[in-house]
C-alpha cells in the first residue's frame, strides 16, 4: 500500500494521518535539524537531498518529514515499507528507477519506512543502487542505524535523529488540529476543562502520533452524535482526557538500543564521578538481567582509560571484584558490582593512557624512522657499525637518571604523555615535567652545535631561524585557544566569523556545528579561495558560505531572519569611535542568548619603533607622539574604550588582557611600509636612509598586546559558561576540605 496516497478519502483517516504536514511551514519540532539555515532544511529547499536516515522514536515526524520531501521535491518519489515489501518488490523499483534515469534523465528517490526491519541480504541489494546513484535513499527506522541498519548502507547516508517533541510543540499541533476546518476539528465548537489538554500532552510525552490519536478519541466520542455535527458544542473533561490517553511501560531490551543507552549512561556517571547515578543505572541493568561479566568488562576499561595513572590500583580493585564475584555469583555477587562502581565513581580520573594513540599515529606515519644508534643492540654489530656505542646506563649516575634522548630523530622533543594534577599522578608530575624539561632542552642544543656546521647561506639553517623566531603563528593559536575556552555549541547551530581570514577563527567552530550553518566574511578574494580550497573536503552542504565584504558593510548580504548562536571576530575595530553600528548590528544578529567573542589588537599598547633604535630614538619618539595622539582614531584609545563600547550592547562582557612578546627580525618592506605610511609625515626630516640602515634586518623582541572579550545577551547557566579553572577548583577545596 502507497503510504502516501492520494487524500481522496481524507475524511475517513484518522486524525494523525489527515493533520499531516504538506510543507516545512506546516511541520513543527525539530528545530535542531529544520530550523533556518539548518543543514536539511538548505538540503529540502535547494532539492539537494542526498541519502539520509531519519532515526527516532515513533511520534516524532520520521514519515511525515518524507512526505514534506515528497511534495518538495522535483524528483520522482517512491514509497515502500520494510515490513510489506520484499526483494521482488524493490526489483521493480529499481527498474523503473534506472528507466527514469536514462530516458528522462529524473532522479528517484525511495522512502523505505521501518528500514531496519529488512535483513542483511535485503539490506545489501539495495547498497549498489544506492551507491551509483540510481536512487537516493530515504530511510526511517526507531532503532540506532548504526547497529540495526548495514554499516556500508549508513556510511553511504546521512543520519538526523528526530528527537520526542517538547510540550510547546504538542499544544501547537493540538491546536492546528482543533482550528482545522478541513482536515481537523476547525467546524466544532471544542472546549478543555483546565488541565484537560495539559494531561493529554503530558502523558504523550512527545508522541505526536499519540496526542492526536487520543485528541480524536475525546473529541469523537463525547458528543450528542457520531461523527459530531457542524457547530456542536463538545466539553472534554479531565476524566474523559484520562480515558482517551494510556501511559507506556518502558522496558530494557538486552539486545536493542536501550542496552547501549543505558551501559553508556552508567559509565558516564563512572567518569563524571556521580556514584549514586552510576548505582541507580547498575541497578536497571541488574534488575534487567544484564550479564555482570559485560558490566564488569567496561568497569575494567574505564579503570585504565579514565582512572589511569591518577590511581593505578584502580584495575587492581576491579578486576579482584570481578574475580571474587566469579567465585560468588548471583544474588551476593552484587556487593561486588557494586563495590567496583562506587570505587570508580569516587577515585581520581586521567584519560592521560590515550597518549598511547597519539603515539599509534606517530608510528603510522613514521615507519621508516631507524631505531636512534645508541639505542640498538649491542650485542651483534657493536663492532663492525658502532651499534649502542653512546648509551649511558641511568644506572650509573645519581638518582638512576641521566638526559638522553630515547625517540627517533624526527620525532625528538615529540610529548605524548601529559601527566594529570590529581592523585598518584600529581605525585609524579613535576618530576616527568622536570626530566623531560631537561631533554627538550638537549635537543635544542644539539641541534644548535649540529646546524652551527654548516655555511651561512645554508637552507637548513634558514629554516631554523624560521622555527625561532616564527612564533607568532604560535601566539595566534594560543590567542584562539584561549577565544574559546569554554565555548559550548550544540551540533545544529549557526555561527558567524567576522574577518575571518583564512580562516584562522573558522575552522574551530566548525568542528562545534557540524549540522549548522557556518557563514565567514572576508575581506580579499584570496582569502575566500583559501578558504574554498579546504573546505572542498568537506561535502557541498556542509560547506562554509564564505562572503567577501569588509565586516562593516557585510550584514545587508545576510539572509533575512537569520540568527547566530555565536558571533566571532578578529580586528574588527580599528578605528573605535566610528564602530558602534557595527556591534549593534552584531547584537541584532545573535540568538537571545547568543555569545559575541572578540580578539582585538590594541595598536597603542604595543611596541613602537624607538624601543629598538639607539641613534634615532629620539626623533622616533617625536614622531611616535603625533601617531598616538588623542586625535588619531586609529591608536588613540585602549582597553578601557573597548570594554565601555561593548558594554552598551553586551550587559556582560568579560575581558582579559594577553601579552605576547616574540623574537622577530625587521625585514625592510614591512620598515617601508610603516616609514611611509605613518612616519615619513611625521618628522621634521626625512631620515629614511638612516631609518632603514640602523633597523634592517635587526632582531627584535616585539611586544604586541590582544584583547580577548567574550559578550553576552544574558548571563549563561550552561556549559557556554567559562570553564572552572585549577585555581577556582582549588578555592573550592579550601572551603569543602
């Protein structure tokens, strides 16, 4: 049976099916996935659509969004249901889509409702067709793709869960229901005793399937006549609302998906060391008879991956646990379950044993790197190629230590293991600190007295003093860091980069939204390109819309109504005084409780020109007074300025001030630039020659001071708040004890 024929019989649907969205301005919920600018709703709305499955439980709008497609889309569209249709079934669909395809040159695209409940063989005669394209799948299931559906069909898809619909969307679809002439109970006269309805939506707890299958059972069933007549009065009491909607028993299904929600949610307690979450899950998992080895396994891992070095004895503890209840058994084998978990949830945590895939990755790359000389076996060529020669024995020096260098060449100075600052770890962290302190400076100076052999002009000692002096690439990514510490995006929202370049503020955030809309201005062409040329990876959807405008001017090329979760920006204000329409534009465009974050250089707090020069230093100065003059817009204000600016559209704005300074070397066009565009007008004498003379080519420590400001509409109670530091941890601890 086609699941969406035609509404010649609309009257005798029920309700959940007559009440049907025919458009995305009819559909409600979902807001994650459909809202403005969301990845689907570009992907309906451009008919882009690739294969997709829709996953999530009943209620929620799977069908009804693939009918919204269906009457969107140009392509051909075909139905089937998993649990009807077979192999012979999806032949002729295949056919007829491959005849389409060559003769019309239409896409096709198939709906198949309840995928998962096709086997594997099922599963994989769809593959191919899927693959080159002769159809583009639809699939809606209630049960995880990524156990119940074929691994090589899901990777080829992409996969948007539909989550249980808030009341706010409930009440909005009961009333569309209850104001539709047409379709729904628009032509009577319906009235809710106070609470009535609110117990409906409550009880279908996000089911909209159930709310209008109840709806329908009050409404119909409580007038003077069946059907009602046009224009009769129908009153739905409490009682009649209870009558017409049944509460559901969830249950623990050992092989379904609940399974993996729940071990997930216990071990996430584990890690978050909550021990009375983690004993409430155990005990759903025991009371549903889960298998304690299994739970007893995933203890074991996260003693080493989240407990790890900050308490070592952790997988001792467990694994004796374990081992006492193989002896024990049910039912008092559960004090050891549950001795285990508390144990977990109490102790210190690291995840510091993940530097091992660090590593991994290392290897996987480096495989031709030799095992360093003094590090192989003596034992066989020690005397034909000098093997192990230069090995010093720790033995042999105080405290069983000595500095030498244990990696490959070109992994020397490599860090994998970060110790962590709590338990048995704190213990040993300033001595692993302070050992390889010692052997990352080892290896600078070898590789100083190494490079000091070879000829001035030399490329490889070029490329040195590049790696010396090029920290500013360094102090940028700390700047960014320290941007967004404490930034908290959820997978679906919409984000901003004003002067992003090429994308230094971009790419961080993308990693947040992967589902949202990424939007970057920038100001030349060849950034954009840069920007394009990476963002080719990714698929056509996901892609950056990348505007090319100074930030100033870019808001009039935004799309009408659309709004950010987070707005970020790099030097956008170089002159203060004439920026304020630029930030109420910013404000405008951020969600209501949206996030601005700013990094901006301040010029007048940086280095000038006369620190660095002995014989002009005073004429510099002179000059220097009339470029930071109060009536320079440019230089002429500081942080205090910029706070009071963002203060009138930000009713909180935290600030913190970074201080960088770096070695550089003041190479002669970025002399000439400045020397013709800032003091060559001036000075009372042009002193160019002896300007560039005395400056060229000098090494400098340049100082350059950034602003970091991160604003809000609203103060946050989330994870969107700063991160607690050690320091506030640590007051904490003074307090508690």
């Amino acid at each position: 049976m086609d699941l969406f024929e035609s509404a010649a019989n609309v009257a005798a649907e029920p309700l959940a099916s007559r009440m049907r969205p025919r458009n995305l301005s009819e559909y409600v919920g979902q807001e994650h996935i459909l809202g403005k600018g969301r990845l689907l709703r570009r992907a309906i709305q451009m008919d882009q659509l690739s294969s997709v499955i829709f996953y999530g439980p009943p209620g929620t709008g799977k069908t009804t969004l693939a009918k919204v497609i269906a009457n969107t889309t140009k392509s051909h569209f075909s139905t089937m249901n998993a649990v009807l249709a077979g192999l012979k079934d999806l032949d002729v669909e295949i056919s007829a889509a491959k005849e389409r395809r060559s003769l019309y040159g239409m896409r096709t695209i198939l709906f198949i409702d309840e995928v998962h409940r096709w086997n594997k063989r099922q599963q994989d005669a769809l593959l191919p067709w899927v693959e080159n394209g002769t159809v583009i799948l639809i699939g809606a299931t209630t049960e995880n793709p990524y156990f119940e559906v074929n691994a090589a069909l899901v990777s080829r898809s992409r996969v948007f869960q539909l989550k249980k619909l808030e009341d706010e969307d409930l009440f909005k679809i009961a009333r569309q229901a209850l104001e539709d002439k047409e379709r729904g109970y628009g032509r009577y006269d319906v009235e809710f005793e106070p609470g009535a309805l609110e117990h409906l939506v409550n009880v279908a707890a996000g089911d909209a399937r159930s709310l209008l299958n109840a709806l329908e059972l009050a409404v119909e069933t409580t007038g003077d006549s069946f059907p009602p007549k046009d224009g009769e009065k129908i009153y739905i009491t409490k009682e009649i609302a209870e009558e017409s909607i049944q509460k559901k028993a969830v249950l623990y299904d050992k092989e379904g998906d609940y399974h993996f929600d729940v071990i997930s949610a216990f071990i996430k307690s584990l890690r978050g060391s909550d021990p009375d979450a983690a004993l409430y899950w155990l005990a759903r998992m025991v009371s549903a008879g889960e298998d304690p080895r299994f739970i007893f396994r995933r203890m074991m891992i996260l003693a080493s991956e989240d407990v790890g070095m900050a308490d070592p004895f952790a997988l001792v503890f467990v694994t004796s646990c374990a081992e006492a209840f193989d002896r024990i058994g049910l039912p008092e084998g559960r004090f050891h379950l549950a001795h285990a978990a508390i144990y977990l949830a109490t102790c210190r945590k690291s995840n510091s044993t993940l530097a091992f895939f660090d590593a991994l990755s290392d290897v996987e790359k480096e495989k031709k790197d030799e095992v360093p000389n003094h590090l192989k076996d003596p034992s066989r060529d020690k005397d034909g190629f000098g093997h192990g020669e230069g090995y010093l024995y720790p033995h042999s020096f105080k405290d069983h230590w000595v500095s030498q260098q244990y990696l490959p060449t070109g992994l020397q100075g490599k860090i994998y293991y970060r110790p962590g600052n709590l338990g048995y770890e704190k213990q040993i962290k300033d001595e692993v600190l302070e050992k390889r302190q010692i052997q990352l400076e080892t290896v600078v100076e070898d590789e100083f007295e190494e490079i000091l052999t070879y000829s001035p002009g030399d490329r490889k000692r070029n490329m040195w003093i590049e790696r010396a002096m090029g920290t500013r690439s360094l102090n940028l990514k700390a700047q960014v860091e320290r941007l967004y510490d404490g930034l908290f995006l959820r997978r679906h929202e919409n984000v901003l980069v004003l002067n992003a370049s090429s994308g230094l503020l971009l790419w961080p955030l993308m990693k947040k939204n992967p589902e949202g809309l990424s939007v970057a201005v920038v100001e030349r062409k060849e950034q954009k390109d840069i920007i394009d040329h990476y963002a080719k990876e990714l698929d056509e959807l996901s892609r950056p819309l990348v505007i090319v405008s100074d930030a100033a001017s870019c808001f009039g090329k935004l799309e009408e109504g659309l709004r950010f979760s987070a707005i970020s920006a790099r030097n956008i204000f170089s002159r203060l005084s004439e920026s304020e329409d630029s930030l109420r534009n910013i404000a405008g465009l951020l969600e209501n409780d949206g996030c601005f974050y700013l990094l901006q250089s301040v010029p007048s707090l940086s280095s000038r020109l006369s620190d660095f020069s002995d014989e002009l230093s005073s004429e510099l100065k002179l000059a220097e007074e009339k470029i930071y003059c109060k009536s320079n817009p440019l230089t002429s204000w500081g942080e205090k300025d910029l706070e009071k600016l963002l203060g009138k559209y930000f009713p909180f704005v935290e600030t913190e001030k970074m201080e960088e300074k770096e070695k550089r070397i003041l190479k002669k066009e970025m002399l000439s630039s400045w020397y013709d565009n800032s003091y060559r007008k001036n000075l009372e004498n042009d002193i160019e020659d002896r300007f560039m003379s005395e400056l060229s080519d000098k090494e400098v420590e340049f100082s350059t001071t950034t602003i970091v400001a991160r604003c809000r509409k609203k103060k946050r109670t989330d994870k969107r708040t700063k991160s607690p530091t050690e320091k506030d941890w640590e007051k904490v601890h003074e307090i508690t004890g």
